[in-house]
C-alpha cells in the first residue's frame, strides 16, 4: 500500500481497476491512508496474520469499474478465518465452506427468487454484473473480528459511496443492519434506491432479514429503470 500520487502513478501492489483509481487515487495521499498504511506494515512486521492478502485488499473495486456500478451491498469487515476473505463482502472462494451470514442470505434468495441454495459461497458472478460486494474495513487480523476497525479504512470507503451517490444516478444500495446504515447516511435517497433490514447474521436474521425480499426487489426496481436484472444464481 505505497502511496499514489495520481492515478497516472499508481504503484503494482494496488489492484484497484483505473476507474476507481481516477476518482479515489487522492485519497491515498491523506494522512489517514499514510497512517493505515503504517499500522498494517506494523502489523505485518510483528507477525500478525491479516486477511484478505494485499492484492486482494481493493478486489470489489478491481471487479466492478466505477461507472459499472448497479448495486452496492455494504458488508463490515472481511471474514478473520483463515482462507475465507478474499476482498468482496460475504463471498468465499470455491471450496471453503459457507460462513452463517452467506447461509442465511442464501436461504432468503431461495424463499425470494426460488433459486436452489448453491454449495459455492464466491459471488464473483455477482460482482461481473454491477453488484459492488464492498466492506467498510478492508482487512482484519487474522481471527479477530473488528481489529482494524477505525484505522482509516472507513474514510476510505466512506468516499466510495459518496462518489457513487454523488455521480450515478439509479444505484440500488443495500444496507443490512445497523453499521450499514448508519454508514449509508450520506446516499441521497432522491437518486438512489436504498433496501434497509437486520443483517444476515444467525443473530439477527430472524428480526426482518428473512422475508424482507432483496433480490426481486433490486431486480423490480432495475427493471423499471429498463435495465438487464441481476441474474442472482452463484455457480
């Protein structure tokens, strides 16, 4: 994570595609990047295991370009477990099993949409149609839930989202659970179409995530919009 002057100077180790990089390349200038990057190196120094890997750290902007962008799911942090993270929020890689949160998103997509419940929990398909699978903090040390939160990653992201709903129009955000939406605050709801429920989690699915009905209403609203809907299989 070196610093990017302009998006003309952006180092190898950042994999973030071009369009993203041109309207966030400035913000690795700022201090809080400067001192993200301080704490991680650190981190890396001391020993600590952190997930995802470097070059995974920016994958849902290297997946889904800038101006791609139809649907934005805001996730927390990466999964801590070993093998899980890989840098879209709730997606694993082909082989590791099914974390609870994707489980239940799973069960509402079948109730929802009557697509069978995939064994598969990477959601690049997903991504590859416009659906920005973005977590707020982008890594976490290795089986320790939340310990990078509030070191910098959430301004980070918090430009995202405002760069998306300030310059696109007809975006769909979705916001399971409290942590998105208060994060979600600064979409203007006049552009966008934002969906709102508990989160996924065993914890709290049961309040309202399940039946809440997501995916046929992001696809409706696209729709209306005379979009392609999102084809919401997974592998």
């Amino acid at each position: 994570m070196k610093a990017v002057a302009t998006p003309a100077h952006a180092p190898n180790s950042i994999k973030i595609h071009p369009s993203w990089l041109e309207k966030l390349g400035d913000e690795f200038e700022q201090k809080h990047m400067r001192d993200l990057r301080s704490f991680i190196k650190t981190e890396i120094e001391s020993g600590k295991k952190l997930h995802p890997r470097p070059a995974e750290y920016f994958a849902a902007f290297d997946a889904t370009p800038f101006e791609q962008v139809r649907v934005v799911i805001l996730g927390q942090d990466p999964y801590h477990g070993d093998g899980q993270a890989h840098g879209l929020c709730f997606s694993v890689r082909d082989g590791v099993a099914l974390p609870p949160s994707l489980v239940n998103i799973y069960k509402e997509l079948e109730a929802d949409l009557g697509l069978p419940r995939s064994k598969s929990g990477y959601l690049m398909n997903w991504a590859k149609q416009g659906v920005l699978l973005l977590n707020s903090v982008l890594t976490v040390r290795d089986g320790q839930a939340a310990s990078h939160q509030g070191k910098g990653w959430e301004l980070f992201t918090d430009r995202a989202i405002r760069e998306l709903s300030e310059k696109r129009e007809g975006l769909v955000f979705v916001l399971w659970g409290a942590y998105a939406q208060k994060k979600g605050a600064v979409i203007d709801r006049k552009k966008h179409f934002v969906i709102e429920s508990p989160h996924p989690s065993p914890l709290s699915a049961h309040r309202g995530f399940f039946g809440s009905k997501p995916f046929s209403k992001i696809n409706t609203y696209l729709e209306r919009r005379g979009e392609t809907p999102i084809d919401w299989s997974v592998g």
